[in-house]
C-alpha cells in the first residue's frame, strides 16, 4: 500500500512532538491536495490543556473562511474537544492513523456526517504504546482519566 503523504506528514508531526517532550499526536488540515496547516500536541510544551494536535493545526491554519472542502488528518482518532471542533468548522472528512490506544469520537463525528477513515497503522499504534507505556500519568492527564 502507497502511503499517504500527508499522513506522513502528520506522523512527523507527531515525532516533532514526542521530540520536544510532548505527546506524540500530529494533524494536518488538507484542501484541494494541498496543506494548508500542521500541528502537534502542545499540552505539555506550553502547558495548555486543549492544545491537542489538531487543535494546534487548526489554530495554525488560522482564519481560513470556510473549511468545506478541508480533510483533517490525526495520528490518533480525535477525543470529544477535537471531533466538536471539527464538527462545528464543517470539516467532513477525518483521516486517522489509528484508534487502537484511544478510540475517540468517531461515533460522534459520523454521526454529524463526518467521515472517518481508520488507517489502523501500525507505526502509529507503536509510537502511542510506547510514549503510554513510558508516560502513563501523563497520558491518563492528556485523557482525562487522572
């Protein structure tokens, strides 16, 4: 299977994260076969608790009009706070790299007409056992689950 280079793009995101003592999950907004923004989980880096990484790729899309059109890619399926963003912004198409470690808000996206697509890659499933294994009280935080 080809991959998708702006899932990749994502995951570096992601990487770019975990890097900087963060949480690896990275984003990418697309429109037309173009990004438009990326971001990454910023939690713990800026200390803001709803920094999640497609949070910080929609705030660095910045004021775009309309996000019809837009896919939002996820190295991890989008928790309540992010699938409500993305619902409320229109965006219909949500591209993840996988819900094994955390299986989010899918229901609730497609139920506002939004389509999910679970890569289920297992590169990502990887990066986020091993950052929950080495970090679990910092992924509990990250979750809501403290």
């Amino acid at each position: 299977m080809e991959k998708d280079k702006f899932m990749e793009l994502a995951i570096e995101q992601a990487r770019k994260s975990r890097r900087e003592g963060g949480i690896p999950i990275g984003s990418v907004l697309v429109k037309n076969d173009e990004l438009v923004a990326a971001g990454h989980n910023k939690r713990v880096q800026e200390k803001n608790p709803i920094l999640h990484g497609e949070m910080d790729c929609l705030n660095n899309a910045g004021r775009i009009g309309s996000y019809r059109g837009t896919t939002i890619y996820s190295t991890l399926m989008p928790c309540y706070m992010c699938a409500g963003t993305i619902v409320q912004f229109k965006i219909k198409k949500v591209i993840v790299g996988e819900s094994r470690t955390f299986d989010g808000a899918r229901a609730f996206m497609e139920s506002h007409g939004v389509e999910v697509v679970d890569l289920d890659l297992p590169e990502c499933v990887d990066m986020m056992n091993e950052f929950i294994d080495e970090n679990p009280e910092l992924w509990n935080e990250d979750i809501g689950e403290l």
